[in-house]
C-alpha cells in the first residue's frame, strides 16, 4: 500500500541537516526525491519506507507529523 510521507517539524529537519557532512548533505536533495517512489506503508502512528529488500526507514508520526529527530529510525550502516 503506497500512502504519502508524513509531515516532518521544521525543527526536526533542521537539526538533522545540519547533523550531516558536507558530502551528504550535497546528496541530500537527490535522495528525498527518491523517497517520494518507494513503497510507504502506514501502521498506525508509524510509517515504514522499504529503501530496499533488507532496509526500512521509520517515521514516528503521532497526528501525522514527525515532531522530534529520535522518532526516525534507519536499519541501514549508517543508523547511530
């Protein structure tokens, strides 16, 4: 089932580009735009992202908006 991406607070995008490096943060516009065709599934308050056969992102969206950085989570390498 493919839905829309939630929401994501101005504050928590800001805090996370500016946690980038400077090489991924010139990757930063192509790979939001690839986001917008990979299969989104809703559960809840929570959206996954299939980035690929073994790797889901995960939006923690309580009234369909990410509000805080710790409610994104990756299981891909570079996940803290």
């Amino acid at each position: 089932m493919s839905q829309s991406l939630p929401p994501v607070a101005p504050s928590v995008t800001a805090e996370l580009v500016a946690a980038l490096s400077p090489r991924l943060s010139k990757r930063l516009d192509g790979g939001v735009g690839k986001l917008a065709g990979l299969p989104v599934v809703r559960d809840g308050d929570t959206v996954r992202i299939a980035l690929d056969d073994t790797t889901a992102l995960e939006l923690h969206a309580p009234g369909g908006v990410v509000r805080s950085a710790d409610a994104i989570r990756c299981g891909c390498l570079l996940a803290p």
